[in-house]
C-alpha cells in the first residue's frame, strides 16, 4: 500500500504532516461515527490507521473493502467520504496558502453551522 513506513525512521515523507497521526478530520470522524453506528467494539483510536493514510497515501481497495465491513456501509460510501475529506483537506491548504481568505470563508461556515 502507498503511504508511509511508521516502521522506517530513515524514510523521508516530504509530504506528511505528523499532526495527521492524532488530527480531527472529516475522515476520522465519519469513521468514528461509522463504528459506533456498527455497534462496534474497537476503540475510536482504530480510526487513526485509517485516517492519515487517507490522506497521505490515498485510500486502498483493500482498506474501502475494511472500512465498510466495519462500519456497515458500501465502499461507495468510504470512497465518498475519503474524497470528503481530500476536498477539505485542500481547503484547508488554500487558507493555509492565502490567509486573506480566511475571514472570507468563516462567513458561510457560520451561516451553515447555524441554519
């Protein structure tokens, strides 16, 4: 599976942010609600082999096929939320890039929060 090795300190992972490992994203949180809409017993910390991997190094067939056995859903559904989370994601490094546009994008952040 493409990602990084958690195994190999040597290996240089330009691209990942560490902050992923523990961070509340859309991904982990469909998937903790997933489990607990399962009735699953696994921890939520489960998620966190999942959730930067969905990031870092994309969402495997094998891992769909997982995640929705787990949480009682379709790959379709796992697919539509990793591409969810991708989506926000690349927001986030827009704000990141340009943070002029952040008071821009509270507005309907608010508005939706609160409709």
């Amino acid at each position: 599976m493409a990602g990084r090795d958690l195994d190999d300190p040597e290996a240089e992972f330009d691209d990942h942010d560490p902050a992923w490992d523990t961070r509340d994203t859309p991904f982990r949180r469909w998937l903790i609600d997933g489990l607990t809409a399962a009735g699953s017993t696994l921890p939520a910390e489960a998620v966190s082999l999942f959730a930067p991997v969905n990031r870092y190094g994309g969402l495997s067939e094998t891992n769909a096929d997982l995640l929705a056995i787990l949480t009682h859903t379709t790959v379709d559904m796992v697919r539509a939320a990793h591409k969810a989370d991708l989506q926000h994601w690349a927001r986030e490094q827009e704000l990141r890039d340009h943070p002029d546009l952040t008071v821009l994008d509270a507005d309907p952040d608010r508005i939706r929060d609160h409709s």
